[in-house]
C-alpha cells in the first residue's frame, strides 16, 4: 500500500543515497549509518507529531522551543535526583499534553489562527525555558549516572540506535492511528473540509484539540529523546528550528498545508530524505554554512516537481469525463 | 418613454437543456423607477447580469442611446451608466466611505510617490452624500456604518460614476420597516434628479409605492407589463404565478400519525424577534416554502444544532430535547440533507464509501478501529438501492453528476435509521431524473414512518410532492396550508407576507 508521491521520494532517497556512497564510501559505514539512524530517529517522532497537526489544516511552530523547555524540565528533574526518571518522563510528557491542549483550545474553541496561537508559544516557551535555567546550561552534574535511563534512551543494540526503535514503534501505532481508526478518518475530513465534517455529526473541535495533544505529546517524548542524548541543552539555541524540520519533512511526504493530505510513511520518508541530505553536506566537504540552503533547494525542487506532475495527471484526466 | 435611453429588444438566454429568458423586451427612460417582479428562478438574475455584461445573451439586441449592440460587457455597461447596488454589498469594510466610493480613481498627489490625496478624496465624496442625504461623514470607516447606510455608500459610488441607472437587487430584503422607508425616499431623489432605478423586489408594497412602471417575469418570459395605475399587488401576484404544474404527486400510503418533530416558539439567530410554532408527523412530507433569505436554512441549522437555538422548546415524540451539536441530533435520528451538498454534504476528495459511512463510522469500527470490509458493504447496499451510478466505491464524490451526488448524501443517512429527515432544496442543480427518483424515495420513506420537512424554492416541487406545506415570511411561519389548499396563488401570497386568499 505504497502510494505514487511515497514511491517517488523513496526512489529520490536511493538514488541521492547512491550517489553520495559513490562519491564518499564513508556513507556506508556502520558508524555513519548509526548515526544517521539516530538523527532521524530523534527528529522523525516530532515530525510524525506535526503532521497530525498539519492534516488537521492547522500548523505547530512552537516544537523547537517546546522541546527546549521541556528539555531542561527533564535535565533538572533527573539531575536533582528528587524524582525517579520514570516520573521524570510522566511529568515531561503530561506538560507536553498540556500544552498541546492549550493550543487546540485556542485553535478550536476560541478560532485563533494557528500560525498566531503556535507563533506565541514558540516565543513564550522559549523564554520561560531561558528564564527557568536563568540561561545558563542545563545539563547533569560531573560524575552522574543514570545507567537504566541512558541505556533506554541513547543505547544502541548491535548498532541500532533506541532512538530509531523507538520511533520506528511510534511510527507504527499512529500509522495505525492515522489510517486505520475512526479518529484518524474523522482528522482527514476536519482537515479537508470542516464544515462538511460537522454536518455529519463529527464533534469537529475534539477532534482538532486531539491533533494538537497528539502531537505536543509525541513533541515530548521527542524532547526526552533528544535531552538524553545532547545531555546538555543551552536554552537559548537547543532546538532552534527544529519545527521547520518537521514542517519539511511533512511537506516532502505529502501533507498539504490546507490540511486533509498526508501519510505517516510520507513523513518517514521525508524525514530520511532530509537526513540523508543534512549527512550529504557534511561527507561530500560541502560548507556547512550551506546546509540550510541545500535542504531549502532540494523541498522547492521536490514541491515544484510534484506540481508539475499532478497538474499533468489533472490534463491527462480532463478530455475522459468531459 | 419617448426618451428611453436603455431599450432591450427580444432578449433571450440559454443554458444546457433551460431556457432562463425567453424574447424579453423593455425599456428604461430617464428618471424612470421600473419594478421588476417575479418568482425565485423567474429570470430576473440572468436579465439583471445581462444589462451588467457579466453574461452575454443568446438572441436579441441591447440599446443604449441609440446604439444597438447583441450584448454589453462590464465596462461598456458601466460607462453606459449602468450601476448596480446587489443584495451583498461588494464594499471593503476596512476602508473609509470616501475610499469605497472612489476605489481605484483615488485621487493622487506627491507625483511618483502615487500618494492618495486624502482631503480632495473626502472632498470629492461630500456631494454625493449630501445629495442622498446621508448621516454619516466621508472619512466614516464603512466596519461602523449599518447595512443601511453601507447601501448608500454603494448608491453614492454608482452616483459618482455617473451612473444614469442604478438597479438595486432586493435592496430591502435586510433593511428595518423605518430603514427602508429612508430608502424609498432616496429612489424618490434620484427619480427627480434624472436617475433611473430599477427595482427588484419580492416586497410588493414598495413597488406599489415607488414604481411608475412594472414588468413580470415567469418563467423566462415577461408575462406582463403595468402602467403606474395598473400596479397592485393581486394583480402583480396574478402575472407571477398561472404556470401549469406537472402533478407528480404520490399520495401517502397511511393518514399521518402523531407528531414527531415539534417546534414550540423556537427563536432562531437569523430572527431572534419571531418565533417558529411547526410540528411535521409521522409519514407526511410538509413542505416549507417561501422566498429566498424568509429564513427556513437557518430554521433548519437550528434544528439540527449547527446553530444556537434562541428561545423556545423543540420536541421529538412529545418530549423536549436538546439538540445542541449535529451529533446530538443525529443520535436521536434527526437528519439534515443541507442546501449546498459541495461545501456541506459531501467531501468531494473523499471516496464515495468513506463520505457514506462518516456520519455512521463508529458502527462499522471495532475498538476504534475501522472495518473497511463493513464499510464497503453498506457502500454496496446503499449504491443498490439509491442506483447510484459509480463502476467503484472508491470513486471521489466530487467526480459524479450533482443528481448522484445528492444519492451520496442521501445514502449517508439512510445508512442508519432516519425519524425526522430535513430537506434543504433536495433537488436543486439534480438532472430530471434523479429528481424522480429522489421524489419517489422520499415517499418511500414517508410510507415507512419517518417525518419529512422539506425546504424548497421550486414551486412545482412544493406543490408537487408535500402533503401539507408550511409557507415561511420574514422569519416566521405566516401560514399552512392542506393538500386541498396547495396552490401557487395560495402559497405566493403568504410568502410576500399577506393573508391567504
């Protein structure tokens, strides 16, 4: 159940793959696999977090500083040792929630626009998170260990990071989710077209508040992930962009921004492509000070090109029905 | 008429299998108030879109000071001094009226700068509103300005491009009894300034009063042309209706039980001042008819809970209820088929099956988790009985003709167990024989004991198909009328708002 836009970006990824192994055969080593296995590990749940928000026609642009704040909420709970790192991750991850249900209320209930509502938290929560730490660093102190909850988070078996694993697992429950559940048709009819939905009887609020607690929540194990495994966060710059990632990855895999579009395997896949691009700059001796502008280049070609394509199929279609 | 400088001869217009104007001839002489009356579909858009150039006729010739032409376009009409003052005002609300009336011939200042010269723009302006006799200055925001005034601001616009006509589109359909005195007073003004109006309205008092002349649309055709002491509402209600209806009519196959849907002085936000008393029984179909903005979709949404109920009781089966979201009401079998199926009934992206099952979705899912195998089958079931003409259930919606579309969303309700179905214009944009076919199932249903409220503005449908028909007027219900009672004059004359003949 592979579709065609899917099919495309995963031709794109093996061919870009490809090359850059021709070019520099380090790409293939196990080390460099692992980790850019992890990156999209850690930056694939946040990105599959979004879309749920982007299918439902709205749009998160606070996950960066989310993640910083809750980032040093974590560092500090785990490193005052005053609660276990099991309800370290409960508390992290109820304050996700929180969040999230905050922004659908203003979304859904109050009709703010997104962009305005996730606009404000991105602002907001970056300085409380700058506030909280008075801007210094947070990270553990000399000399302390938490084996159990290092292992979870940044271990690795036979060179498979946990952070992979782990979203893989994700993946796969809100794949489920998404495509398969009563919740996840009635996100696709929101988005698509809400009043429609709401003539069908479908509690269309609810159903928008859940995106955005969906995926403040997945924001939050993401930002546990990523904690343990910087292990260190200066406030002001950890996480910094991180929600235009997400916002790419889900473009590349085909959500659209007026929302009902979109599939969890495209987000995957968006999410490697950029990765795998993000690994191209650094192996191909490429200026790092280009990454951005790489990663920009290579969405508006792939945008461009997927417009063009379905405007043809739309041509190819016409002189049938008419 | 001697000095008609608007002449149109034989004017016809075509769609795919309608005619919409059929060989209509009238003129306009200067300072002239020309009436111009007819049912809902009469025609009286498509001629008014003609003389705007937005459409080009079929057949027949246009005059304009002596210069024939086979159609106008926009700005030939508007630099012939054709103005127009629609129903929904094209005003920017974030602008001032000055900036409104002058939009896009701002005057400018500051040479390359292009700046707009705000005092000669408020300068400019002034005259005109004076000359209409506005309260309200030149530098107002338009956001703070009544519906009302904003209608002025467009008469002042079409005054300030020296328009010679201004045709005003159901000017008074929103307006309060004493706002609309003021109006009728303004086309009194520009009567005797040379300008001449033409007045579409379904409020025949104000054509009694304001006309000097009045043409009759029905069906196309112009029916009838009224000399000033010719012009009294019987006989403009006599010209408007006298079609021969098709009897379609299928009687029901049991008297009508008890009531089902009850409406006890039910207030709605559209009109909060009038009250709404209807019961529809089990197995009728009433029909509620009435013009165009009387009121009855937005009866409908309150019904269903999209809007806030504001005063008064609804009952199902004699208890009160509450129905204040469509899932409310959709659980106690109350259904809604709503007037724009594009925007409200149907996601055109969605295949046929999913929209057929988005209302019912929690029956064909186990767990949270949807059972496409059960969903395919009533999307089966559904395409059987209501024929609806699709080789695969994955086909999108958006892909069908409007009649099988409006299957699609019958198909969703009849997928559960409908009590009370509401209709908002069933058949309208559907071929002839769909339209037959949703007819024939309504009754259907009817035989099988569900309530049937039925909105429509198609005469020949009201008459056709209710067993009863409830006539709706500016927010409440000015009359019902039995099966015996139905008649086109009968139904016509409560819709305008007078007591039946």
């Amino acid at each position: 159940m592979i579709n065609r836009k899917d099919l495309w970006l995963l031709i794109l990824i093996i061919v870009v793959g490809t090359v850059v192994a021709i070019i520099n055969p380090r790409f293939l080593s196990p080390i460099n696999l692992s980790n850019t296995a992890n990156l999209i590990g850690l930056f694939g749940i946040f990105a599959v977090a979004q879309a749920f928000v982007i299918i439902s026609g709205g749009i998160e642009l606070s996950v960066g500083s989310v993640i910083a704040l809750l980032g040093v909420i974590f560092i500090d709970l785990v490193a005052a040792e005053t609660v276990s790192p099991a309800l370290a991750c409960i508390i992290v991850i109820a304050i996700g929630c929180l969040i999230g249900l905050l922004h659908g209320v203003l979304v859904a209930k109050l009709g703010l626009q997104p962009f305005v509502v996730t606009l404000c938290g991105l602002l907001i929560y970056r300085g409380i998170a700058r506030y909280y730490t008075e801007d210094a660093t947070a990270g553990f102190p000399f000399g302390a260990s938490f084996p159990t909850l290092e292992w979870l988070t940044a271990g690795r078996v036979y060179g498979i990071p946990h952070s992979l694993i782990a979203f893989i697992i994700i993946t796969i429950i809100m794949g489920i989710v998404l495509h398969k559940s009563v919740f996840g048709r009635y996100l696709f009819a929101v988005g698509k077209n809400e009043e429609a939905a709401r003539y069908s009887g479908i509690n269309t609020s609810r159903v928008i508040i859940a995106a955005y607690v969906i995926c403040a929540g997945l924001t939050a194990i993401a930002a546990i992930f990523i904690a343990m495994y910087t292990r260190s966060i200066s406030p002001s710059s950890h996480g910094n962009f991180y929600e235009l990632y997400a916002i790419a990855a889900a473009v590349l895999g085909g959500c659209s921004l007026r929302g009902g579009e979109g599939s969890i395997l495209g987000v995957v896949l968006g999410t490697v492509l950029l990765q795998v691009l993000q690994n191209l700059v650094n192996l191909l001796g490429i200026p790092s000070s280009l990454n951005f502008a790489v990663m920009g280049s290579v969405i508006l070609i792939g945008v461009l090109a997927d417009q063009q394509i379905s405007r043809r199929a739309a041509l190819k279609r016409t002189p049938q029905t008419s | 008429m001697a000095d008609a400088f608007l002449k149109v001869t034989g004017i016809s217009k075509d769609y795919p299998g309608i005619r919409a104007l059929d060989d209509i001839s009238f003129s306009v002489g200067a300072g002239e108030v020309v009436g111009l009356v007819g049912e809902n579909g009469a025609g009286k858009s498509t001629l008014m879109k003609i003389l705007g150039g937005v459409i080009a006729p079929s057949a027949g010739s246009i005059e304009l000071d002596g210069i024939a032409t086979d159609r106008l376009t926009v700005g030939g009409s508007m630099r012939g001094g054709i103005a127009f003052v629609h129903q929904e005002l094209n005003l920017f609300e974030n602008l001032t009226v000055a900036a409104n009336i002058f939009i896009g011939r701002e005057p400018l200042k500051g040479g390359l700068l292009r700046l707009i010269d705000e005092p000669e723009l408020n300068r400019r302006a002034a005259p005109y509103l004076k000359q209409l006799g506005a309260d309200f200055e030149p530098g107002t925001p338009v956001s703070t300005l009544s519906l009302a005034q904003m209608q002025l601001v467009e008469i002042a616009k079409a005054l300030s491009l020296k328009a010679r006509l201004v045709i005003m589109d159901e000017p008074t359909s929103s307006l309060t009894a004493s706002e609309t005195e003021r109006l009728l007073i303004i086309i009194e003004r520009l009567k005797t300034d040379g300008v001449a109006v033409i007045l579409i309205s379904h409020r025949l008092a104000e054509i009694e009063r304001s006309a000097d002349r009045v043409v009759v649309l029905r069906d196309g055709k112009r029916v009838a042309e009224l000399a000033r002491q010719d012009i009294h509402a019987e006989t403009m209600i006599r010209h408007m209706i006298g079609r021969d209806l098709k009897t379609l009519y299928r009687p029901p196959k049991n008297p009508p039980g008890k009531p089902v849907l009850e409406l006890i002085d039910v207030k709605t936000g559209y009109r909060p001042e009038q009250t709404v008393n209807l019961a529809v029984r089990q197995g009728e179909i009433l029909g509620l008819a009435g013009l165009v903005g009387s009121g009855r979709t937005e009866l409908a949404r309150t019904i269903f809970g999209l809007d806030r109920l504001r005063g008064g009781e609804i009952r199902m089966d004699g208890a009160a209820t509450i129905l204040s979201a469509p899932g409310i009401a959709i659980s106690q079998g109350l259904f809604l088929v709503p007037e724009d199926r594009k925007r409200s009934g149907l996601i055109l992206d969605f295949p046929i099956r999913d929209n057929i099952t988005l209302p019912s979705l929690d029956t064909h899912a186990r767990r949270g988790l949807i059972d496409v195998g059960s969903e395919e089958a009533e999307a089966l079931r559904q395409r059987e009985r209501l024929d609806i003409r699709a080789k695969r259930t994955t086909t999108a919606a958006g892909a069908l003709s409007g009649g099988n579309q409006q299957k699609v969303v019958l198909a969703k309700w009849l997928s559960m167990a409908p009590r009370v179905l509401i209709f908002d214009e069933p058949t309208r944009g559907v071929d002839v024989g769909a339209k037959s076919e949703i007819y024939r199932l309504m009754r259907e249903l009817s035989d099988h004991g569900v309530a049937i409220l039925m909105i429509s503005s198609d005469m020949e449908e009201v008459i056709g198909v209710s067993d009863r028909v409830a006539v709706m007027h500016e927010g409440r219900i000015s009359g019902f009328l039995e099966r015996n009672e139905l008649s086109e004059k009968a139904i016509l004359s409560l819709a305008v708002g007078r007591i039946a003949a």
